[in-house]
C-alpha cells in the first residue's frame, strides 16, 4: 500500500513554499510519516535537490528572488530526475502569479499541478475565477474537462480540488470523494489546506507514479479531513485533529471514507485505488 510505503520510507520532502503554510505543511508531512525541509535560498539549492526525494514548490508569496529560486529547483529537479509537484497558488489573481505558474510549467518537467477550480482554469488562460487565493465558483462538470485539458497541454498530472476532486494524466480522469458533507465546510475556514495536499502528493510522489501519487494524497487528505470533522467540527480543534488523523490513518480508513472513481465516456466505473 502507498501508506505504508511512505511510512517504512519515510521520504525527504523538499517545499518552497509560502511563508503562512510552512510550520502546517511540515507538520503534515510529520505526521504522515514524511520528512519535510522548508527552505528556499538558492545558495544550497544543488545540495538539497540532490538528496531530497520530492520537491513541492507552491508560488503562495513571491518575490523575484523566491521565483528565481523555485526555478532553479525545478531546473535540477529535471537534472537529477526528482519529481515535482506545483501548487499555482492564487493563479488567475494577479498577473505575476498566472505568469510565474506558467513559467514553471513550460520550462521545466513538473509532475504534478495541482490547484482549486480558479487555480487551473487560469493555466488555460481563463481568469476571472479565482478571488485572492480562493475559487469563486466551481463547477464539477467543467472540472471533469479541465483536468484532462490542462494535463494534455503541459503533460503532466493535473489535479483540480473541490467538493469533489478531479485528477488526470491526460488519457483517464479520476474522481476522488469523501461521504461527509461537514469535511467541505470545516475546510473553507481553515488556511493552508489546500497547500497540505500538495504536501502529501509529494510524499507520495517519492514512493509512487505522479497518477497514483495524486489520488493517493487526495484521498489521505480527504480522509483525514472527514475524521477530524466528526471528532471536532470547528476551525481551531479541527485543525489539531487534522494532524492526528493524517498519523492515524490507515488503509481500512481511506476505504471506509473515500469514493474513487474512473471517469469514462459511457459513465463512471468504480475502480479499486486503495493499494
């Protein structure tokens, strides 16, 4: 199972990441099993890439120094054959932002992109739907076509969150959904969770291919998320048992929680992701 592998491996995580997400994401990754390191000066970027499993980088506050620097990484991530996964934060906000994602995607080799509804309908050049780092809107049967677009056109893996996730290596799309209604509210009033999945998606880029490895972090996540619901059904105790379930979590829970499906055109069969 990817769980376990993560946990008898326990992969280093790479993150350039935002300076609101850093203390929450390694935390995560802590906790799941993972070994994060935060850091982003491009004076010691060789040593790290070359040793680090993944890397995660995520655009949620830059400057010309911190784009230089997830540029670089992904050039050596290339160079020494990591894999990548980009969180295009706030993308479709501001011009840096859409312009700094598409940067990352068309001059390197990125894994994975994953992002909400407004996020990755702004790497097609469809602005308008994002509100500061926030989807204005989302909606499923778009988000179906989306993903598949967006992975033919950078080939990579894409992944779009929302009430249901939506993932695709550009031949098949997968859904990934949780029964728990409450998960999806909770979520909303909670910063840097989005930024966590992107986290898992690279502990388990190490142990797995990019497809397999987003469907996996989606569905740990979502996993997590429905427990620590349940046990606390607002923001603060929900964020603390957030990280106990994301230590907890095994493979009868994502089993119990969590719906995946393969998107085909004659309807939705059910597939068997929980290996």
């Amino acid at each position: 199972m990817s769980l376990e592998r993560v946990r008898s491996r326990r992969p280093l995580v790479h993150n350039i990441t935002n300076f609101v997400v850093m203390n929450t994401t390694a935390n995560a990754l802590l906790a799941l099993g993972a070994s994060p390191i935060m850091a982003h000066a491009v004076e010691e970027l060789e040593d790290l890439v070359r040793v680090t499993d993944s890397i995660v980088v995520n655009i949620g506050t830059l400057d010309e120094r911190w784009l230089y620097s997830m540029l670089k990484a992904v050039q050596l991530a290339k160079e020494f054959g990591k894999p990548v996964v980009l969180d295009p934060v706030g993308a479709g906000a501001t011009k840096l932002r859409t312009r700094a994602a598409l940067t990352l995607l068309e001059n390197s080799k990125v894994s994975v992109v994953k992002g909400n509804f407004g996020e990755v309908s702004a790497l097609l050049g469809e602005v308008g739907r994002t509100k500061g780092v926030e989807a204005m809107v989302y909606e499923e049967r778009v988000a179906k076509d989306l993903v598949m677009r967006v992975a033919r056109r950078f080939g990579t893996v894409a992944a779009v969150t929302g009430p249901q996730d939506f993932v695709s290596d550009g031949r098949r799309v997968y859904a990934v959904k949780v029964g728990s209604e409450n998960v999806s509210r909770v979520i909303g009033r909670v910063t840097g969770l989005g930024c966590v999945v992107a986290a898992l998606i690279g502990a388990y880029l190490a142990v797995e291919d990019p497809l397999r490895a987003t469907v996996a972090g989606l569905a740990t996540f979502k996993t997590a998320a429905s427990r620590a619901s349940k046990e606390a059904p607002y923001p603060g105790s929900f964020h603390v048992k957030l990280y106990d379930w994301l230590y907890r979590v095994g493979g009868d829970d994502l089993i119990e929680e969590i719906e995946v499906f393969e998107i085909e055109p004659q309807g939705i069969a059910e597939v068997n992701s929980h290996n």
